[in-house]
C-alpha cells in the first residue's frame, strides 16, 4: 500500500477552502457594509455639504466639464477634480425637485459604492500582503481569513461615517479608495517582477487620487517603505528594481501641486496666515487630535461630528496627549529601524495623517474624524493580528474558522453601531443638537444649533398661519370640529415656533460667551435679526462684532444694509461709512448677503 502523507493533504485541503473563501469573502464585505450604512440613505446635506454640494453653482451643468473643475472657488472641491466631477453627475443623476430640493439618496449611493469597493481592496491589500515570502510562513494559512476579518471591521466601524455619510467627505473616501487600489496594484507588481500592468495600475490609482484629496501624497512614501522593509531589503534596491513605477507615483505629486494651483486653491481655510491658529496652536490641537483618533479606532464612543475653532493650547489637555504620540511615533521609528513587520502599521498611521494633522493650519477643521477614515485600517489589522495570536494559544487547528466567526460577529456588532450613528445623520437640528449635548463646550456647535432652532421656529410659525387660515375656512364651512382641531394645531405649532425661537437666541448667546473675542458669532446673530426685520438687535450685534475687529467683512456691509433700512437720524451717513469701510478692505460683494 502506499504511504499518503496526511500532513501535505491536510495543507492542500486548508488551501483549497482558502482559494473558496476568497471569492465569498467579497459578497460578504459587500453585504456588511450594506447592513451598516443601507438604512443612512436619507442622511441630510450638512454644513459644508451646502457650499459644496447644495449651494455650489459649477456643478449644476456638465456642458463645460472644465468649469466644474475650474469654478469651484474657496469650496472643499476646488482642486479636486475627479470628486467635483462625480458631484456633478450626481447632480444630473436627481437634480433638483420643484421646490429647488436635492434628494440626497444618489449620493449615499455613490459614497457607499466607493466604501465598499474601498473595503475590498483592503481585503486585498491584506491578503496579498500576508502571503509574501516574507510573511507565508506564520500567516500565509489563515492570509484569506485576516484579511477578510480586517475589512469586515474596518468597513462596519463607527468611525467610518464622517466619511462616508458625511456626503461633503466623499474627498477622503475616494482618496482612501484610490490609495489602497494603488497599494494593491503594487503588491501584485511585487509578485510579478516582470509585468508592467500592475506597476502602470498602480501609478494609474495614485494619479486618480490626486483628484480627490492630496493626502494621496502618502501612497508613494507607503509603497516604496513596504517593498524596501519586506520585499527587495533596501530603499536602493527597492528603486533600482521598480524605478519606472516609483518615478510614476512621485510624479503624481506634481500632479496635486498642479491642481491645487489651476483651481487656485482654498486660501480661506488652509495656510499659516490666521490670527487664532498659528503653527504651534495647531500643533498641540493635533496633538490631543491624533490620540483622540487612536482611542476612537479602538473604541468609537463617543462620535462628535464637529469639534469647534478653538485651537487646544492649554497645557494639561494637550501635554499628556503629546507624550502619547511621541512615544507611539518612536516606537514606530525603531521598529522600521530592526525591520519589525507591526511598525508598518505606525508608518501607515502616521504617513497618512502627517498632510492634515501636522503642523500646516486647517482653521475650519482643526480636528475632524474622518482624517482617521484609512489610518483606521492600521488599528484594525493590528487587533485582528493579536487576535489571532490568541486563537494560536488556545485552538491552533481552528485560527481561520474562529477568525471569520469573531469577524462576523465583530462586523454586525460594529454595523449595529454605525446604523445608530447614520440615525444622527438625518437632519442638521438632529446632529446638532448631538454635538451640544455631547460637546457643550463648542462654541460653532452652540451658533449653528441656534441658527437651526431659529429656522425652525420660521417654519413652524409659516405652519401655523397655514393651519389657522384652514380653521378659518373650515368655520365658514360650518365644521366645528374640523375648525377646533386645526385652531389647537396652529397653536401648538406656535407654542413650538416660541420654544425654538427661545432656545437658539440663548444657544447664540452661549456661543457668543464661549468665543468672546471671536466676532464671527455676533455676526451671524446680526444678520438673522437682519433678515428677520429686528433691526435693533442686528445693529448691536455688528457693532459688537466690529469692536472686536473693525474690518470684519460680514460685518461691515451688513451693518450698512441695518442703517439704511432703520433709517433714524444719522443713520445713512453711517451706513455709507461703513459701505465705504466695506469696498476699501475690498470685501467680496458675496459678503453682502443680508
């Protein structure tokens, strides 16, 4: 009889369910991130979503692709191509309904789609990874089953819905899209030293990226590392053997550096110019930032979609925050030093957030939780790996059943949590209102909270009228009981209207105490008493403002339009001075908004 070797049988039966499993991984990623994000599709436009998407004119036509691109002023798209062109097909895809509404489900659709597809080229990336000389003998077995488990977590996670609900982020998903289809591109390129498809692909990705958000810029620095750490040795050999790709993917960042100066860039929010954030006040922010970040990867509660302008400059709340990073990057450094394979996932980390989380200011966003949208990815492998570990200790002949098991199980319960988080998704008064209760100390949130209360209260008061002019027909109808209910309706509705009116008055007058040397909330108070006909409550407000900074360029021409429309003695001589105040610091004529 011959002898059969059951040990290389039972390796070809463990590699034949792997090379199974491969093509069920996909449907399933696909069917999580369907339970977690699939009920979010009414999730409303939100904040910035209202300059770029909702009120951003450029995307309102495609005959002229190039004035989509080119048109975008200070938005979140300018320099952007690839994501405002996308914005615009969306746009055609459900324009418009009568009354001038988007309906924001084609939207979700496309952010979704991008997602997920992000989610398998993780899966991807993983695998591939994983199945490298240099990792094939500790996890080249159960390769199929730590990827899937990475992106089952990843694509369910909680943290992921500032990019991808959030409709105005669709920048960070796509780039996150882009750069890990271009990471993989390369590991193929790694696998088949002599093909030129998958090295093309790769830089094809990268050059893509570049048209959705210029952290892209990290692709290069994490692909050249990743083939000198454990593929070719060294940078230099690294180079010398895939020179014509790294040339490609460097040569992307001129590619980001030419959008951002063709569309002129977003000279409003980003650069070292501003009064309250400089350098160092940014710094310490990111600081608190970066570790916030981590800690939310590993457990994401609780989830604030908006952190204030307030820099972090307070010693004892960025200090130990500090220490944290610092001792997480040094570790990272001496572990790319002894070639320890887990440092990658601190070079990932700490790559992909150095562009918005370093030292360069983004005053509109000094801390936002979608920058942790793909360094999230990191966290995840890392606990899926220690996992792992833990299953060899306890039940080495049962790692990839287990795997997948806890991955499902992880995968639904991460789902469950992100279908809660898109419920705050579904209208601005709703997240705000999250963000007061969960951050009462920011300042924007406590503004935009009011202003939101305050439109509701208009609304509710048009309801009103609307229901009492109803009684009203309904008593000359001789309907009584018809005439009695609308009549309690419209005073309901007006008893509401005064509530909310109440609420976001002191919710601007607690933003207004939180920031007492900021005039933009004195501003925005003034031009909603302004637009509302309380004119003497809007004059308060910009002179108010104009104290703080005389050149406010809200402030000064919507004083002027205040002072002309009251009309009292001297008025329009200091209406006029303040119109020509307004036109000598050059103020946009879009500032004269009331």
């Amino acid at each position: 009889m011959p002898q059969v070797n059951t040990h290389d049988h039972a390796g070809a039966t463990k590699a034949a369910r792997s090379k199974h499993f491969a093509w069920l991984a996909p449907p399933a990623l696909i069917a999580l991130g369907w339970c977690a994000y699939g009920a979010g599709f009414d999730g409303a436009f939100l904040f910035d979503d209202h300059v770029d998407i909702t009120g951003n004119a450029a995307l309102r036509s495609l005959d002229s692709p190039l004035r989509v691109v080119l048109d975008q002023g200070q938005s979140g798209v300018s320099g952007r191509p690839l994501v405002a062109l996308s914005y615009a097909l969306n746009w055609a895809a459900s324009p418009p309904d009568a009354q001038g509404v988007l309906d924001p489900w084609g939207w979700h659709v496309v952010n979704l789609a991008l997602h997920i597809l992000a989610s398998l080229f993780l899966f991807g990336c993983v695998r591939r990874a994983l199945r490298l000389p240099r990792f094939e003998p500790r996890f080249g077995a159960n390769a199929t089953a730590l990827a899937f488990a990475t992106a089952a977590l990843w694509v369910t996670h909680p943290l992921t819905t500032g990019a991808v609900q959030y409709l105005g982020q669709r920048v960070e998903s796509a780039m996150g899209m882009f750069l890990l289809a271009s990471f993989y591109f390369a590991l193929r390129a790694f696998a088949a030293p002599g093909s030129k498809t998958w090295p093309r692909l790769a830089v094809f990705a990268c050059a893509c990226g570049t048209g959705c958000k210029e952290v892209i810029a990290a692709a290069p620095l994490l692909v050249l590392f990743f083939d000198a750490l454990f593929v070719s040795g060294s940078l230099k050999a690294a180079w010398s053997a895939r020179r014509g790709m790294y040339c490609g993917l460097f040569a992307t960042w001129l590619l980001i550096g030419a959008w951002v100066a063709l569309a002129g860039g977003r000279s409003e929010s980003v650069g070292f110019d501003y009064r309250h954030v400089g350098v160092w006040e940014y710094l310490t922010t990111q600081a608190w930032a970066v570790s916030r970040y981590a800690r939310l990867s590993l457990w994401p509660s609780p989830l604030i979609f908006d952190y204030s302008q307030q820099p972090i400059v307070e010693l004892a709340r960025w200090l130990p925050h500090a220490f944290i990073v610092l001792a997480l990057l040094a570790l990272t450094a001496w572990g790319i030093a002894v070639r320890n394979a887990a440092a990658f996932a601190g070079l990932w980390w700490f790559v992909i957030l150095a562009p918005s989380s370093s030292v360069l200011p983004i005053v509109t966003e000094l801390v936002v939780e979608h920058r942790a949208y793909l360094p999230l990815a990191a966290i995840v492998l890392l606990v899926v790996i220690a996992f792992d570990a833990l299953i060899a200790r306890v039940a080495p002949h049962s790692r990839a059943p287990a795997l997948v098991a806890a991955a499902l199980v992880g995968g639904a319960g991460l789902a469950w949590m992100t279908r809660a988080r898109c419920a705050d998704y579904r209208s601005e008064l709703g997240m705000w209102a999250d963000v007061v209760a969960k951050f009462p100390e920011n300042d924007r949130a406590q503004a935009f909270y009011g202003n939101d209360l305050m439109a509701a209260s208009q609304r509710l008061q048009q309801e009103a009228a609307q229901a009492s002019e109803a009684a009203q027909v309904a008593r000359r109808a001789g309907s009584s009981e018809q005439e009695q209910r609308l009549e309690l309706r419209s005073r309901e509705l007006r008893e509401q209207s005064e509530r909310y009116d109440r609420e976001g008055r002191a919710q601007y007058r607690r933003a207004c105490e939180l920031a007492p040397l900021d005039p933009s909330w004195r501003t925005n108070v003034g031009i909603w008493m302004l637009n509302h006909g309380q004119l003497d409550e809007a004059l308060a407000a910009f002179e108010a403002a104009l104290k703080l900074q005389a050149d406010h360029v809200m402030a000064l021409p919507n004083a002027g339009i205040a002072y002309h429309r009251r009309g009292a003695a001297g008025d329009i001589e200091r209406a006029i001075e303040l119109w020509l105040r307004a036109l000598d610091t050059k103020t946009p004529m879009k500032a004269w908004i009331a």
